[in-house]
C-alpha cells in the first residue's frame, strides 16, 4: 500500500485517530479504527470488545486535473454517502450504518461489520464463508445464507437501487443470534436505477463471481440465491411478479451476451 | 463544564450542557444570534449521537470555508436538518415560543478558560446530557415532521 | 506449455509473413520475419519472438478539414493503392520470390465493410497466385499481439484506443477479455468529430492536431467543465462529444449569452478553442485512465499496455504513466506512431503467431470479413 497516501491520511485524521490499513481498491483505501469520529461515549458501550470503524479514503488521484479531482471526489464520496443513507431506511435490507463524511477530503466513515471466521478461515465475507464450508458444500447453513444473499439483493433492487459490483468479498456475513446475517458493503459503484439491464447485469456479475470463486457448487449456490431473489419480488403481489419476469429475463439476456454488447468496429 | 472533544480538531472543543424547564426563553430568543453559542430546541434531539454528528458536520464545513450560514454556530443548528433550507432548519431545531427544554452549545478553542461561565445567561435546571435525558425529552411527532421525506416514519 | 514451433517454416530458418491491413482509412503492408528457434517449442514466449520487421508501409486517405472518410471512398483508395504497397513492400523486404512467403495475413474485422472488402479481395489473389496459406487476424489481436513483441510487456493490461474501437482488455484462459469499454463511441471518432466541427486540417491527423491546439491552451488552472461519464466500467463519450461541439459553434458564431464562454456583463471571451481542446483531452483521458486502473485492480497487474491510434498521445501516455507510479511497480508501455496507427506488420504479427499455432484458412469460404468482430471472440492459442 502506497506510503504517501497512509501519511496524507494519518496528516489529516490526525494523531487521535489511529488506523489501521486493511485493503487498497482502485479507487479508495480502506482503514480501520477504535475512535468514533464525534460521539466519544459510543466507543466505550460495547463490553470488552473494542468497538471498530471503516474509513474509507479516496486519494487524490495526481493524473488527473485537479479540478476534475475535485469534483469526481466529492461527487463520489457524497452519492456513496447518500446511497448508504437511503438503503439504511429500508426495512430489511442490511448494510453498515454511515456515520460521517467529507466530502472535501473524499473520507468516510462506517459501522465495522463481520468478524473473524473459525479456525483462521479468515474475514467472514461470503468468499471465506464458502470457502469454509467447501468440504461439506450443501450444508444447510450454506443454503440459509445463500437464500438470505438473494433477499438482500432482492429488496435492493425492489427499491429500485443497484449495486454495481456484486462481488463474493463485498458480501459479509454478520452473526445475530447465532445466525449468520449478510450485509451489502462498497457502494462505490451503486446507484439509484429503475433500469432492468442494471438489475441484470448486478445479477449476472454474482453469478460470475460465484461460478469463477466455487465453480463446482455454483449451480446449486446461484439457484438458492435466485430463489432468496425471487421471494422478495414474489411477497410484492401482482406487480412484483411481473417487476420479477422482467428483471429474470433480462438476467438471461445479459448472460447469453456475456454483460457485453455486440460492437461494431 | 461538560466539555466534549471531537478527535480530529484536536485544537478545538465542544461546551455543552442540556438544560431543563428554561424560564428565561424570551430573553435568550431576544439575544439569539449575539450569543457566543448555539441555542437548541432539546425536543429535537433524539440522543448524543444526532447531536454530535451535527456538529462533526458543522467543523468539517468550517475548516475548509464552506459556511453555509454566518457563524460555526448557525452552522451547527443547520446542520441538524436534514434539508439545506437556512430558515426553516432555525425554526425547527433552534427554540421558538413554548420550548421548555434546550441544549447549550459553544465550539471553542482548546485553551479557552471563560467558559465555566458561558452559558451563565440560561436561567434553568441544568442536567446530564445523556442519550437517557434527551430520550424524556424529545418530542417524536416532531421528528416525525422534520423527517417527513424519510421512508422509515412512513 | 504452448509449442509455437508446431507448423515449421518453409525454408526450415524462418517465417516469412506478410500483412495487409485495411479496416479503416489507413492502407498498410508489412513483411516480418520469426527466426526459427528451440525455445519457442515449449515455453510461453509468444510476446518475444524477436520479431524482425522487413517492411512497413502505410498510405492514409486523408479527407478535407471538415470533412470524414466514407466507406465508399476509402475503399476505391485502397483499391488503388495496395497492389501497389506490397510491391514496395517486397521490394524493400528484398523478397524476391513471393512463394516464399509462409502466410499471407489480412484483418478479418472489426472495420469499415467496403475497405475491409477491397484489401480481402487482393489477400484472395496473392494466396491463390503464390499459393502460400492465408489466416484471418481480429484487428484488436494484431494491436495487441503487436504491441506485446515491441514493447515486450509480458501480460499487461491492454487499452486500446482508436477511431473505431476503446477498450480495457486483460488476458484470461486464451482470450482477451473485454473488461471495459465504449457503450456508445469511440474515443478516436470522438476527437475525428470534434476536429471536423473546429475545421482543423486532417494531416497528419485530426487527434494529432488536436493535442498540439490543447498544448497551446493559456489557461490550462481553469478547465471548462465537461460531463464525466464512467459508468463502472463503462463509459461513454456521446454526451461530451454534444457538448462540446455545442461550445464550438457557441464560440464561432459569437454566441455571447453562453456564460461558459463570455462574460456575461462585458461579453469578453473567456475561452478559447485551445482552451476547450485541453479541456475536452484531460477529461476524455482521466475517464480512459479511471477505468484502465479499475481493470489492473481487478486482474492484479502492475502493467499497462496502449495500443491504437489515440495511444501515440503523449499526455495520454503521461497521465498513464503518473498512475502506475502510484501503484507498487507499475509500468507503462506504449509504442510511437509507427506501431500505434494501423499498419500491416501488427496484422502479419499475430496472423503468423496464429499460423505457428496452425490456425490457416482450408478454404476461402472462411475468408469472409466482418464488419463486426468482438476480440474476445478469438481463441488465443499461442498463450498459457
């Protein structure tokens, strides 16, 4: 991870604020931390374990021209903001809560979810998670979570918002109760859309994850996930079927195609 | 004085105080604005952590000259509000005719030594600024009101 | 391991390939030669294969300023020129007998129909004449392939850049995926179409000419705002292209209620169309280089390949090469205007890797060219 970048962070969080790096994407950095950007007693609540914060950080990117910097940082850092903001309110549907943001700086701040799986199977993203159940793939408690995937990405999109990069690590599974609960995370590339092709396309780019990460589950794994999908559009009545004929057969096309579009020289 | 620290402006601080069955409001209404700290209606806040991030706002805004109202202060107040409209963020969160309870609140500099007196001025019980506090006091339908274009108070 | 020694060559030394391109408004012809060499027989050497260009030839049909190259009249200048260039071409590649030749290579597609037609059709005869094997090459591949051996970057991510076609590629499982590109132009009709609004000449070309005005801009702290449009992966330049098109004839015909242009009290200029070329090049360029990273995040390369006409752009090329500096080890290869713009030696580079991998035409039915010809449609035999 770029030096130059930690310090411009550690400069402007300043001292108080002690981060942890944990993962560099194209586009931010993500750290982690103990303190609370502003509500000091909200750290102290949670019994021995130290409660922990997401920041993530958009450097400034020095290609480009500093006043398209600017504008795509702030644009950017606030319809991610805004995203999270709006999809906390639906009921149901889980992601991390936001905390805080600037925007001038590209940073901001979110609730920590997951933990660590058993036995060093690593971070509980839904990638380890299968990982970890490889040996016994159709447990039943892979079939709960799967199902629950496609719920979650079932309301999303019956809210009319897309992901836009529906990956197996930006699912993270998080324990309630003993049960294993997914949250959506890194709405870097989400957005409001009413549009099916979106809709197919975020369905079509999972089923790619699933099938490149677990190829040889992936059937079963893509169909419990379809039919989490389908459960939520189908509780709509009427007008959720055909929403759901229309997203499902677009998903097809999008598949036939392969995402891409036929192209003329 | 209750004094709170935001750690990212690590030279500034935050003077607050929740007080109770305030008797002097039409004075404090007639000073509003030449007053060294924000005046808050208390049955608009629903706990610490709406307060605070208000104000987490209201720096952030402050430090790289994007005061949107006057002073940090109004800031603050307008930051409480979910909309960018300047007038009705005041009447709604900051004390109007008939508020009993209010919230106290100075950003000031590290090394400040006047404020044990600062808010000298409010003539009313001064209690904990707890979420427990803020929870007896906060007025629901109110928020109800504020946040109408929310899906979750539908 | 890939065995690119599986066809040997005709003299038992090396191959002879020659190449004919034709897809656009450029006409090239290139001879190249492969030595013979053990290594190739088991390895993955396919972007070292030490790759000597006997001949590269290229005529451009250029069109007045103002003025874009049609179908019909590129073609009629291919026809009247190629026969021509592959004259020169083995002249100069001192190929006294054309039999000698292992294969005849010719762009298959993507492409402009009626050109592509014009160089297919003489590709045909010179088989039939010479009687020496034809292979069908995919446009992009040649770039690709080329690119590859002349800079020797091992397995880079590719952005591709030209007046026909923008694209991220990164190679997986024998073949060239497309990670991302245009939903609607590309990035070099985009900048054609500009300079035809700005009536700047076409020589040597419209993009090259547009870099020099957007070199001369005085302004260069105060950018005209134009839209971003990278949708994930994606993007899209129709919407700039409108707009600053929209700004031009504003600006020529002395539109003074545009704000952006004039001031609106003194109506004093505010932006010339230096100004606006820089603008409309930083922007384009900052969306290519956003998504090209977004791909090298996503395939962990550290490397970054351009190839095609709007790649000899040399702030392309340096806004390119500042973001790999920020990323560990990154590296930036790109080739002069030799290798960028279409020539036949790309087309001869990867037809004769494709030959070596015994992938020739068995009859001429399959010699059809296609206007459409998506790059990850080509089975990439000569990889891992």
């Amino acid at each position: 991870m770029s030096k130059e970048v930690i310090e411009q962070v550690v400069t402007y969080l300043t001292p108080n604020v002690p981060i942890v790096p944990i993962s560099q994407g194209a586009e931010a950095f993500v750290f982690t931390t103990n303190v609370h950007p502003y509500n000091a007693s909200a750290c102290k609540t949670a019994g021995d374990i130290p409660v922990k914060y997401i920041i993530k950080y958009r450097p400034p990117k020095k290609y480009r021209h500093p006043s398209i910097d600017k504008t795509l940082t702030k644009h950017r850092t606030l319809s991610e903001s805004r995203i999270l903001a709006k999809l906390s309110q639906v009921p149901g549907l889980h992601v991390p809560k936001l905390i805080a943001c600037d925007v001038y700086n590209g940073c901001i701040w979110i609730e920590f979810i997951g933990e660590d799986l058993p036995e060093s199977h690593g971070f509980s993203n839904l990638k380890n998670f299968l990982w970890m159940y490889k040996t016994d793939p159709y447990n039943i408690a892979v079939e709960k979570v799967l199902f629950k995937v496609g719920e979650q990405i079932g309301l999303l999109h019956w809210n009319d918002y897309c992901h836009g990069d529906l990956t197996t690590s930006n699912l993270v599974l998080h324990q309630e109760n003993g049960d294993w609960s997914p949250y959506l995370i890194d709405f870097g590339l989400g957005s409001a859309s009413t549009l099916v092709e979106d809709k197919g396309v975020d369905l079509y780019v999972l089923e790619r994850a699933i099938i490149s990460t677990h190829s040889k589950f992936a059937d079963k794994y893509n169909e419990w996930i379809l039919m989490g999908f389908k459960s939520v559009y189908e509780n709509e009545g009427k007008k959720g079927q055909q929403k759901l004929k229309d997203v499902i057969k677009r998903f097809e096309e999008v598949r036939l195609r392969g995402r891409k579009r036929s192209m003329l020289g | 004085m209750p004094y709170e620290s935001i750690p990212q402006f690590d030279t500034r601080g935050v003077c607050v105080s929740l007080f109770r069955d305030v008797k002097n409001i039409e004075e404090l209404r007639s000073k509003v604005g030449t007053m060294p700290f924000a005046v808050i209606d208390a049955s608009c806040v629903c706990c610490r952590e709406q307060l605070f991030s208000a104000v987490y706002k209201a720096l952030i805004e402050w430090k790289y000259n994007r005061l949107r109202t006057k002073a940090l202060h109004s800031e603050c107040i307008l930051s409480l509000s979910p909309t960018s409209n300047i007038g009705e963020a005041f009447r709604r969160f900051g004390i109007k005719e008939g508020t009993r309870n209010i919230i106290c609140l100075a950003v000031v500099g590290k090394n400040e030594t006047q404020t044990s007196e600062l808010f000298d001025v409010v003539d009313g019980e001064e209690v904990e600024l707890s979420d427990e506090n803020l929870g007896s006091m906060f007025d629901l339908e109110m928020i109800k009101k504020v946040c109408w274009p929310l899906k979750v108070f539908q | 391991m890939v065995n690119l020694n599986s066809v040997p060559p005709k003299n038992g030394q090396c191959y002879l390939a020659l190449g004919l391109e034709g897809s656009a408004n450029k006409l090239g012809v290139g001879i190249i030669k492969h030595p013979f060499l053990s290594k190739h027989e088991n390895s993955d050497l396919s972007h070292y294969c030490e790759m000597e260009i006997l001949s590269n030839i290229r005529d451009t049909y250029v069109t007045p300023p103002g003025e874009g190259f049609l179908p019909r009249d590129t073609a009629r200048h291919h026809r009247n020129w190629v026969v021509r260039l592959v004259r020169r071409a083995l002249q100069e590649a001192n190929v006294s007998d054309p039999s000698q030749l292992d294969t005849i290579c010719f762009t298959k597609g993507p492409g402009m129909g009626a050109p592509l037609h014009s160089v297919v059709i003489l590709a045909r005869t010179l088989s039939i004449m010479w009687d020496v094997p034809l292979v069908g090459v995919n446009h992009c591949v040649g770039h690709i392939e080329m690119g590859r051996e002349i800079t020797k970057a091992e397995n880079p991510v590719v952005l591709y850049v030209s007046g026909g076609n923008t694209q991220v590629i990164a190679y997986s499982e024998n073949c060239y995926r497309i990670f991302g590109e245009t939903l609607d132009i590309a990035i070099g009709n985009c900048l054609d179409r500009f300079a035809r609004t700005l009536k700047i000449p076409n020589e040597p070309s419209p993009g090259f000419n547009i870099e020099q005005l957007a070199k001369k801009s005085l302004n260069k702290q105060d950018l005209v705002e134009l839209p971003y449009t990278v949708k994930g992966m994606d993007l899209s330049m129709s919407g700039i292209l409108g707009y600053v098109d929209s700004l031009a004839k504003d600006l020529f015909n002395k539109n003074t209620k545009n704000k952006i242009l004039f001031d609106p009290k003194t109506g004093e200029q505010l932006v010339t169309v230096e100004d606006i070329c820089y603008s409309l090049q930083e922007n384009l360029f900052a969306m290519l280089v956003e998504i090209t990273e977004r791909a090298m995040a996503h395939v962990n390369s550290n490397q970054v390949l351009i190839v095609g006409g709007v790649g000899c752009n040399v702030r392309l090329q340096e806004m390119m090469a500042t973001m790999c500096r920020d990323r560990s080890n990154g590296q930036v290869h790109a080739t002069d205007e030799r290798f960028c713009i279409d020539n036949g030696v790309m087309i001869a580079q990867a037809g004769l890797l494709q030959f070596r991998m015994g992938n020739v035409v068995k009859d001429l039915s399959e010699t059809v060219v296609t206007q459409k010809f998506r790059t990850d449609e080509v089975y990439v035999a000569w990889r891992e």
